[in-house]
C-alpha cells in the first residue's frame, strides 16, 4: 500500500500531472519526509564552510609561534632558576661560585659553576642533563664577585615584545627595546 502511494507521488511530481496547490504541496511534502538525508550539493557546502573555518582557525594560532612560546617559556623558568639557586649558594657560602673574578658566557660553558650549585642541593642533580646542551647555550651568564645577571634572547613576537625584554646581552639596558621585530633584546634576572 505505501509502495503504491510512492509510486504515484514519484508519476505525478516527474509527469507534472496537474493538481490543485494544496494537494501538489501536501503530495511533494509527503515525498521529502520518506527521503532522509543530505544533498551531495549540501554536503559539499557544509564541507567547504568547515574548510574555510579550519584555515582561518590555523592562520589565526600560528603553530609554529606556539612551539616558539613553548621553548621560551621552558628557557626563561631555566633563566629564573638558575639565578635563584645562585643567589641562595652566595646566602650559603658567602661567595659565588666562580669566586671573587668576574666571569661571562653561556650557561653551557660555565657548566662547572652550575655543577657547584647543584653540590649544594641547590639545583636538582639532574638539572644539565633535563635542560639541555640546546637550552643552556641560549642562557647568558654574566657575574661578579657578588653579583649576577641571567639572560637569554626570546624566539616568539610575543615574548620579544615583553616589557622585561629590555636589555642587552650584557644585562644593560638597550635602546629601542621591547620590540617585537628587534633581535638584540633580551629578557634578563639581575
């Protein structure tokens, strides 16, 4: 019986057999509830609308500035840490660990100074081997007898455009920083 009225409906919609509006209507709208389901046409709107959001979603993320944000957040909490924990070495033995000379380079090269700190528990044992050649060679150590400035030079935009990141490689301040686009300012803990 229902395969019948299909059938019919189906004969009048494609032969354009001449009903009255209401009926054509009521006939065509009795047609549509029995197909369930979505045009080719319509999915591939829908397709194309979700496209267009997901490389607008993209350009406005930027990954690649997220994985920069990531490495300087890690490299910065480095910078704090070890300028913490020399800080409570001096508090300790009254001198900083490279003496009464005044001494500058990498956190990579003045590795012997960050092992001193760690033999007073003061950095955890494993602190050079978890941070890193890669990290610890982006980090400026810049001391004195008793004294010392930490710095490294931030990778992200938004970083580079911090109002700390206002120095120089020395711990000085530099002139035109913070500033988004300039690449010698860096973000120090004196």
């Amino acid at each position: 019986m229902i395969v019948i009225k299909f059938i019919k409906i189906i004969i009048i919609i494609h032969n354009n057999i001449p009903l009255d509006k209401c009926k054509r209507n009521k006939l065509y709208l009795n047609y549509m509830k029995k197909l369930k389901g979505f045009t080719l046409i319509e999915l591939l709107i829908v397709i194309a609308l979700l496209g267009a959001l997901a490389v607008g979603l993209l350009a406005a993320l930027d990954p690649f500035e997220q994985l920069k944000k990531g490495t300087d957040t890690g490299v910065r909490n480095m910078v704090s840490e070890i300028h913490g924990s020399a800080i409570r070495y001096y508090a300790i033995k009254n001198s900083m660990p490279w003496g009464l000379t005044t001494m500058s380079g990498t956190a990579a090269s003045r590795i012997s100074d960050i092992n001193a700190i760690v033999d007073t528990g003061e950095l955890k044992s494993d602190f050079s081997t978890l941070a890193g050649d890669g990290a610890l060679s982006q980090i400026i150590m810049i001391g004195g007898a008793d004294s010392l400035t930490v710095c490294y030079q931030p990778k992200s935009k938004s970083f580079r455009s911090d109002n700390n990141t206002k120095f120089d490689a020395e711990g000085g301040l530099a002139s035109g920083c913070p500033s988004g686009t300039a690449s010698n300012c860096y973000w120090c803990v004196n």
